[in-house]
C-alpha cells in the first residue's frame, strides 16, 4: 500500500470572458447607477417628508384653536350647568326657594 499525497489545490478559473479589469469597470459602473437610482429615491422622500412635516405644523396650529374653543365650550357649559344646579340646590324640599 502506497500512501498517496494529494494535489496541490488549483485556484478556479473565471468563466467570465471579459477581462477582470473591464469586468470591475461594469460592476462599478453598474453599483453607481444603483447608488445614483436610491440618491434620487431617497431625495424624493425627503421632499414628501418635509411636505407632510409643513401640513402637520399647520394643522397642529388648527387643533390648537380647535383645544381652545372646546374649552370654552366646556366651561361655558359648565358655568351655565353649575348655575342650574346651584338654582335647584336653593329650591327647597316643598318647591319654595330658601
């Protein structure tokens, strides 16, 4: 029995034909225009995230005015509840107002 040393491992060849060099050149070509592509993307988001930004500060200015005027609302209604309940606590067990 003879002991057998294996073959040293050979790198794989490319199957590509193009040479590495312009292959790179593709690869890097390719990545800028994706880069290129998500840039554009991600500016457009941009612009729609500060025109919503703008439409929310607008409109938490409206539900300010809106807070204030149902706090009014509420303590109009309770000054006008509170005398009615005060108005009824002074009318006495038999009807008379004390």
């Amino acid at each position: 029995m003879s002991t057998r040393t294996p073959a040293p491992a050979r790198p794989q060849s490319r199957l590509s034909t193009m040479p590495a060099s312009s292959s790179s050149n593709t690869n890097k070509a390719r990545q800028l225009n994706h880069l290129h592509a998500q840039l554009a993307q991600l500016t457009a988001h941009m612009s729609d995230l500060e025109n919503l930004l703008r439409m929310t500060a607008v409109q938490a200015e409206g539900m300010r005015g809106l807070g204030g005027y149902a706090g009014g609302m509420f303590m109009a209604a309770s000054k006008v509840l509170g005398e009615e309940t005060v108005g009824g606590q002074q009318v006495g067990q038999g009807g008379e107002r004390k």
